[in-house]
C-alpha cells in the first residue's frame, strides 16, 4: 500500500527528457463548432490556428495555461469509456461549477489518494478527469 507522499514525489528521470506536449481526442466530423461550444466556452481555453496542412483534415488545437489538447476527426467515433486525460486544475469547485452550470454531469470519486478529482463528458463521450491535490 502507498501513501500519498508517494504521488507527490519528484518524478524520477529517463535518460531521453520526456514531457508532454499535447494530448489528442477525438470528435465528430463537422462537429467543431460543438467542441468549441465545450472546449472554450466551458472550459475557458483558446482556439490555437493548426498548420495549413493538417487544418485541411478538420479538427481543432486548443490551449491554456499548462495544457495543450488537439481534437481529431475521427468517422464512425466510438468513445472509449475508462481511458482519458488527467487534467490538473487549480479551482476544481469552480470548474465543476461551470461544467454543470453548462448541463454537463460531474462525476466526483475520492478514491485517489492525495487529490480531489472528478470526471466529466465532453459533448462527444470523451472522458476527462480533473483533479486538484488535497
């Protein structure tokens, strides 16, 4: 069993520099006027111009503060139920206010040691979890 000291211990490093840039999900076709419906009039992040090349397949970047999220268009989109994205955010009860305020659910679970979190839906099924250390 670990405590949480164990989640907030410096990351250990690998010999290749590791980070993140971005994390990708995935809408609808022609549904980009929905996410940014979600993305940022909910979530309060910017829409960021995608290359020439890769706007031309559709889809959208967006951007705020530490974090980076590309929507892909993907036909046939079938939302996976459990995997998704960690997001931190510094005002969790706020985001969460403005998310059911939008008519989106949250889902709160206490369940992981050190951090308050909760889950929500993106308008295409697209699981997001938001956590805020304790």
């Amino acid at each position: 069993m670990t405590d949480a000291a164990d989640y907030r211990d410096p990351r250990g490093a690998s010999p290749f520099g590791y980070g993140l840039h971005h994390v990708q999900l995935a809408i609808r076709p022609e549904s980009e006027d929905t996410a940014r419906e979600f993305y940022v009039d909910v979530l309060g992040m910017t829409e960021v111009p995608k290359p020439p090349e890769l706007a031309k397949r559709g889809g959208l970047w967006l951007r705020t503060d530490a974090l980076e999220i590309h929507l892909g268009v993907e036909p046939g989109l079938v939302p996976s139920k459990k995997a998704h994205p960690g997001i931190l955010v510094a005002d969790l009860d706020g985001l969460a206010a403005a998310l059911e305020a939008a008519g989106h659910a949250v889902e709160w679970d206490g369940l992981f040691i050190g951090f308050r979190r909760c889950y929500a839906r993106d308008p295409f099924g697209n699981r997001l979890e938001f956590l805020s250390p304790a």
